[in-house]
C-alpha cells in the first residue's frame, strides 16, 4: 500500500478523470445497483448507535455516470455486485465488522497488509468497520478471487463467515421467470464525506489521491496465486511433515497444541484421526496413540492415557464422518481454498458431510416472506444461490435438499437431530431482511390489477357477468376469481390460486372481502333469474380505496431518494 501520494484535487463534475477512474475500478454487474434508502418507510433508528439504519434494496436499471456521480456527492448511496454476467470481477473485498469483535482496532488490520505486503486497500465502512479491497488489473474469474481473500481471513483473525464479496462466483436465474438474479451488493465508499480510504498512520485520502493508491496496487491474477504461496510456506514453517498434505487449519493448530493453555485438544485430535486415517490406512491407530505425546504438553499429553485413547480409536474406527471445519478452533485457522487442493483436505474427508450455508436473506413481502441463501458447492469456493418460497421450505430439510439440488447441481446428505439444528442455527444466524424494489413487491402488484379489475369494465348483463366484468351493488364490487386470477398471471404473477386467495383475506380483511360460492346477477324482469356464476370475490369498493399500500411516485433516477 502506497504511504504517500501527494494532495490530488477534488471531484469537480461527471466527466473528469477522477470520476472515468472511479467508474473503472469500481465495475461490476451495471443492469442494476443497491440502493441504501434511509428514507424507506421502514427504515428505523438503531438502539444501540443511536443512527438510522438503511432499507437495502435493489434498483432494476442501468447504473450509468450520473449515478455514480450523486452517490460520490452525498445524495444516494449505492452499492455494486462485483460479479459480472460473465461471473468475472475487478475487485474483491473483506468486510470486517467490528460488532463481531470486542478488540476491533483498524490499526491492527493496516499492520498486517503492511507485514505481509498485501495488495489490500483499507477504506471505512457505513458501519464502523472496515472494507479490505482488492483491486485487479483486469476483470478476473470471481473464484480465483473470492479463493484469495478467503484464505487471508485466518492471517487477520477473521471468523470463517466474515463476509466476502464477491457473495456469488456465478449470478443465477430465477428458476420461474428466467430473469438474472443479482444476488447481493458491497456499498460504496467515497459517500460524499464518509467511507474513506486509510493510510498506514489512519489518516485518510483524498478521493484523487485514492485512485493514485489504487493504481498503484492493481494485482494480476498470476500474483493471488504466488502471494498466496508466499503466505502458506511461511506458515508451515516448523510444521510437522505428516501435515503437508493435510488441512492447513491442522498445520496451524498443531503449532499451537504446546501451549498449556490452548483449548482445542479434543477438536485437533478427532480431525487428527480423520486425516491419518486416510493417509496411514494400515497403521493410523499407532498414529493416534503415539499424537498426545508428539503434539501435546505435559500434563495435556498424559490426560490422554492409554485406557483413554483405546476408547477413541474404538469409536473412530466405525466412524464415517469428515472433518469438523466449521467448528472451533479449525474455523479459525481455515483456508479453504488452499485446502481443497490437498490430498488429503477437506474434499477427502467430505463424504457425508452438509455443506456450508452462510448469507440468509429474509425478502420481506406480504403476506409471507421469501428466502434466499449461498450454499457452497463441493470445491470448497463456488457458491450458489438457493431460493426457498417460504419459511417452511426452508426449515424442512427435504424440501431445502431439493431446492439446494436444483441450484447447485449436487445433492447434500441427510442430517440429524444437534447436527441438524447447528446448520440452521449458523444459518439463521447470517440472516438479514431486504426488501423488493419499490412497486415491485406482490403486494403492490396485487393491489395494482385488484385496482384495475374494480375500475374496468362493468357488467350490464349476465354474459358479460360470466365473462369477467364487474358487478356493482352499493358499496360493493363483485367479479369472478378465476377471470382475476388470469390477468395476475398475466402480469408474471408467480403464486398459486388458492395462495393467491389467503393473500387477499389478509391484506384486505378490513374490506369485507369474501369469497362467495357462487352470486346471480339481478334479472330485469319480475320473476326470472339468471342462472348462478360460481366463485365470485365480494369487496367493499369504499374500504379498498383507504387500503395503505406503498408504492413509489418516482419518475426518474435522480429522484430515488
């Protein structure tokens, strides 16, 4: 990282070269941007900070220079999907939150990429924290990246589901409309006066001055790997040789068995056993028996008694299951990409093991929110996104198996009981709300053909009744559901019937809404009726008109806030 760069000069207007620079360097997915709406209606005001907290959302249109230019003024706050259609990215980043660590300390962080010469970039984050990037010459396979910055979280300290964008190495496909998922997106730094770059003393740049820097650390693809090298043959420096070809994390925690202290014996050696197992198939028992003395200290290594061990290799011999990778203390000395690709890692021991799930997304619409989450593939770096209809879909394992089948292309094992409940728990645990664009969410679009269909065309007679006109009689409105239902689907409505029907009783229960078997329209002569049309909706037309729904005025981008 560049220590000095000099006083650049400020942004002027759309078109100078700080702003052509910008524009380069922060490149990604530009069919649509996020959005952090601090004026959404449900935008609310953070306890703890005191601040107003964001609606995230998406907005589905060309991101063009004159967005980025308002977002660098101070006037809306955008963010991007650094993965392309091509599933290529110019930039990475590490997002380091400080609520996930009691002695967060920027300066601890800009000491490490100054030890280790990283091509890492600090620049403060909207909450506190800071965004580690990572900027390459030329667009580069999101894998390769997303591989890199994984591997370094370890050297920082960072927990295993630090987040790292790019989220997804390859956008998806709605499975129903076909239409490109963006997936999620990384805001931008350079928000007017917040969310600036830091030099090594933590004073910060200009925003000319950043674009110098940035240039200035541009890495090749061919350089992640050989940095990536450097930083692992320097961690195994005075490991064991059996670890060569084993799991990074157990390298690492093997260095740290010594100490009296450490707290991790019965994790390393249960993974211990899972790896000689496999490499030292005729003789691994002696190497289990023999690890206490060999790894351990003192009175550690003697707690682990003949008697003992004897059980543990008993038990171990009818077990089938691979290493613990999420648990504590491998998690926090994972490199997973660098794993992979051992003879003996993580994708040898795999059999029968779940995946990771990481990223939850609680789509808020009305009346049942949607769900949407990363599950990594059997690489140990792909990911995929997965797309749940509801609550139930997600927590009922079949249903989520199928659903991670479909999208990633692979079919998870079953699972069980505490081991069941630690995936949804580590699941649950990384869920956040989002919201649908402004006018695009089911509830809108419900109300918007629900208000058509009351304001169109009136019934004047039976046949016209039966067709689908709308029948009025004082305050209410009567028309045929199925009629209805076919122009929603008409308008790329994506729910069934009868889900269709609870949606409606809910969002207008205060309308007198009901769903009649069946309604005859008045006859205009004394003693004849017209014959029955079955499955009628009834709503009362003055109670649907004071229905708050929300929907956007806007008519143009710059009026997004």
């Amino acid at each position: 990282m560049s220590a000095q760069c000099g006083p650049g000069r400020r942004l002027s207007g759309p078109h100078g070269t700080v702003m052509e620079r910008y524009i380069e360097f922060f490149n990604g997915y530009r069919n649509a941007y996020g959005v952090a709406d601090f004026n959404h209606q449900d935008s609310k005001v953070d306890p703890e900070t005191g601040k107003k907290k964001p609606v995230y959302r998406w907005n589905f249109e060309e991101l063009t220079k004159d967005i980025y230019q308002q977002h660098l003024e101070g006037k809306l706050s955008i963010g991007i999907q650094p993965c392309t259609e091509d599933s290529e990215v110019k930039f990475g980043v590490i997002d380091v939150d400080p609520k996930d660590y009691a002695d967060f300390n920027k300066k601890d962080y800009i000491d490490i990429i100054q030890q280790y010469e990283l091509p890492l970039l600090p620049v403060e984050s909207k909450s506190g924290g800071l965004h580690l990037f990572l900027f390459l010459n030329n667009f580069t396979d999101s894998k390769t990246v997303k591989s890199f910055l994984t591997n370094l979280l370890s050297l920082f300290g960072l927990k295993q589901d630090t987040e790292i964008f790019p989220k997804q190495t390859q956008l998806t496909k709605d499975s129903e409309t076909g239409q490109l998922r963006p997936g999620q997106f990384i805001n931008l730094p350079y928000f007017g006066e917040e969310r600036k770059a830091l030099n090594v003393d933590g004073t910060t740049f200009t925003l000319d001055q950043f674009m110098k820097v940035i240039s200035a650390n541009l890495v090749t693809k061919e350089r992640l790997t050989e940095i990536t090298e450097e930083i692992e043959n320097k961690s195994m420096e005075g490991v064991d040789e059996e670890f060569m070809d084993g799991p990074p994390c157990l390298a690492a925690i093997s260095k740290l068995a010594k100490n009296p202290d450490f707290d991790g014996k019965d994790r390393f050696m249960y993974n211990y056993h899972v790896m000689v197992k496999m490499k030292y198939q005729d003789n691994w028992q002696q190497r289990v028996m023999n690890a206490p003395v060999k790894y351990f200290a003192g009175v550690h290594a003697n707690a682990w008694d003949q008697k003992f061990l004897n059980q543990k290799v008993k038990s171990w011999n009818r077990s089938s299951k691979g290493y613990t990778c999420t648990q504590s203390p491998l998690s926090e000395h994972c490199k997973k990409g660098i794993c992979v690709k051992k003879r003996f890692g993580v994708l040898a021991g795999s059999k029968g093991s779940y995946p990771t799930l990481n990223n939850l997304k609680k789509i808020d619409l009305d009346p049942e929110p949607e769900y949407e989450f990363d599950v990594t593939k059997p690489d140990g770096i792909k990911t995929a996104t997965v797309h749940c209809r509801s609550v139930e879909h997600l927590n009922d394992q079949r249903k989520r198996r199928n659903a991670i089948s479909k999208a990633a292309g692979f079919f998870p094992p079953l699972i069980k009981g505490d081991e069941e409940q630690a995936v949804m728990d580590a699941l649950y645990a990384t869920q956040k709300v989002v919201h649908p664009p402004i006018g695009t969410s089911p509830k809108e679009k419900l109300h918007d053909v629900l208000h058509a269909k009351i304001n169109g065309p009136k019934a004047t007679n039976d046949a016209a009744f039966k067709t689908g006109s709308v029948l009025i009689e004082g305050d209410y409105a009567f028309f045929k559901f199925d009629k209805f239902f076919d122009k929603l689907k008409s308008k790329n409505w994506k729910h069934s019937e009868d889900k269709t029907g609870r949606m409606m009783q809910v969002i207008y229960k205060d309308c007198e809404i009901e769903f009649l078997e069946q309604k005859r329209f008045p006859s205009k002569e004394a003693g004849k009726y017209n014959s029955s049309t079955k499955n009628i909706i009834q709503i009362n037309i003055k109670e649907f008109e004071e229905v708050p729904i929300h929907h956007s005025q806007i008519k143009h981008k710059t009026e997004i806030m």
